[in-house]
C-alpha cells in the first residue's frame, strides 16, 4: 500500500465529487491535504481535518498567498494535485474569451502553480506532481475543441515538466480518467448512477463508469515513494476506454449480418 505519512498534499478542485475522493484516499494514506476551491459551499462541506482554502487558480496574486499559508501552516509541501478543471466549451463556435478562460484554467493555471511550488516540493527530494487529463485528450468527441485541446497539452506539459523537474527530484505524472461518477454526470443522468454505469458500459471495458476513489487510489500510488522511478507518465484510469476500438465491448461483426 502507497503511504503519504509524513506528506504535505495540495489538491486543487477538492471541493466537488472527483476531487474530494482524491482528497479521501490522499488523508487516508497519511497526508495532511489543503485543498484550493472557489466553491465556497464545497469547501465548507469538508471534515475539519482538511485545510479548506478560497483560491482562484487562475490569480497569480492568490496562487502565492495559497502557497506562503501552506508553508507557513504545515512547514513544506510534497504533492501537488492540479484537478481544478472548467469544462467551458463551445465546440467550433467558442469564443476567444472562452477559449482563453478553459486554457487558463485547466492548463496556464497548474503550470503556474507548479512553478510556484516547485522551490518546496524540491526541498526533501522527494516531491510529486499529479496533474489531471482526461480520456478527452487522446479521441475526438464531437461539439467540444478546448476542454479535450486542453488536457490533451496537460499530458505534454507532464512530460515537459518531468524532464525540467527532474534535477529538483521532483517527479511529475498525470492522470486520464475515463467517465467517473461526478456533478456533470450526475447533472445529465439526473443523478440516476446505475443508469450511468448502463450507458458507460458501452465504452469502457469494465462495463461501468469509474468511482472518485479509485482515481484517488491512483493518484496517491503516484504521490507516495512507491512510484520513485515514475515520471513523465500518463495513467489511465479509465476501465478499459482508452484500450477499446469503434467496435466497443458487443460483438460488431454480427452487424454484417443481412
Ligand atoms: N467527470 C469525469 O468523468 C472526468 C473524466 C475525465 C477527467 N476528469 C477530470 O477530473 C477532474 C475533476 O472533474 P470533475 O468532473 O469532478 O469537475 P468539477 O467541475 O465537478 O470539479 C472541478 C473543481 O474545480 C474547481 N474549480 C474550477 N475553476 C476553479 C478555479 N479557477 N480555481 C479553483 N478551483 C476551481 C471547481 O469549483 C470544482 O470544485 C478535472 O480535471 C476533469 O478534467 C473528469
């Protein structure tokens, strides 16, 4: 079992349903875990033995209050979690505005923030980034360009941000969730769970969507020294999607069928 004890963990977007299961394995495992939200009634629904704090990741000016209160609250920092996400998004049609707003904030924004933590993640040798992708950033999915645009850089930018963090011993990966139990899918099922694991069961292997938990289970492997020798990587926690073909999980050639 990975452990983060001893560990110092920031998680942006903890506040909502993908985030805050992020924030209960990495507590679990023996981490202290601030998490960064503007979701103020989601911060306030935190038990008290996590670090809630207003942010706004796309403020520089609040980015390094954020980082100053954590060294002066816990003394370092070890892990990074960049999940904060926007899934603004108007296919062809997007503004500029919008496409500067989806990039800031789920590109720009944990680029920044690394930068800013990298001085203490640097400090024992020991530290990790985990930045969240996306099964949207390796397919096309129609009437959407900048979230999938987007996390398909942050799986670059994993890779750019190894190979120039790497003397400072810090190791970065990210994370490719496939669809997860979250507020926009319970928002479009009308919060009707076994009738999202049917209809996710058409594209992921294991025939049903994926559970906050176990993306934090993944995250914290990577977070924890278990994973010394893992970086510049791009997990998939997705139950198959990324590895399954057009013809999906039932039998196509059956379709040929007169
Ligand atoms: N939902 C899925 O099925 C799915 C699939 C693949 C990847 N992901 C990724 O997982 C992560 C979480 O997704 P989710 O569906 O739970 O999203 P969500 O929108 O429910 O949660 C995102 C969180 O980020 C916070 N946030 C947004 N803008 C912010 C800002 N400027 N500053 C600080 N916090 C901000 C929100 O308040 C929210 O708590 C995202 O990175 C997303 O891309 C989700």
């Amino acid at each position: 079992m990975p452990t983060l004890t001893d560990k110092v963990a920031l998680v942006t977007g903890g506040a909502t349903k993908i985030g805050r299961g992020v924030v209960e394995v990495l507590h679990k495992d023996g981490a202290a875990v601030i998490v960064a939200d503007i979701d103020a009634a989601g911060l306030a629904q935190l038990p008290e033995e996590i670090d809630a704090q207003h942010c706004d990741i796309s403020d520089d000016t609040q980015l390094a209050a954020l980082i100053s209160g954590i060294i002066e609250r816990h003394g370092r920092l070890d892990v990074l979690v960049n999940l904060a996400a926007s899934y603004l998004d108007n296919g062809a049609e997007t503004s500029r505005d919008d496409w500067l707003t989806g990039l800031n904030i789920n590109l720009v924004s944990g680029a920044r923030l690394s930068e800013l933590a990298r001085p203490h993640l640097a400090q024992r040798g020991t530290g990790a980034i985990i930045n969240f992708s996306s099964i949207s950033s390796a397919v096309a999915q129609t009437g959407r360009w900048v979230y999938p645009v987007s996390k398909a850089a942050v799986v670059h930018l994993t890779k750019l941000q190894a190979l120039d963090y790497a003397p400072d011993g810090i190791r970065v990966n990210s994370v490719s969730p496939g669809w997860t139990w979250s507020n926009v899918i319970e928002e479009v099922s009308g919060g009707n769970l076994e009738h999202a694991d049917r209809v996710a069961a058409h594209f992921h292997m294991l025939g049903r969507l994926g559970r906050p938990e176990e993306i934090g289970r993944v995250v914290s492997f990577l977070a924890s020294d278990a994973a010394s020798f893992v970086t510049g990587a791009d997990y998939a926690v997705d139950g198959g999607y990324g590895a399954l073909g057009p013809e999906q999980r039932d039998p196509a050639i059956p379709l040929l069928a007169p």
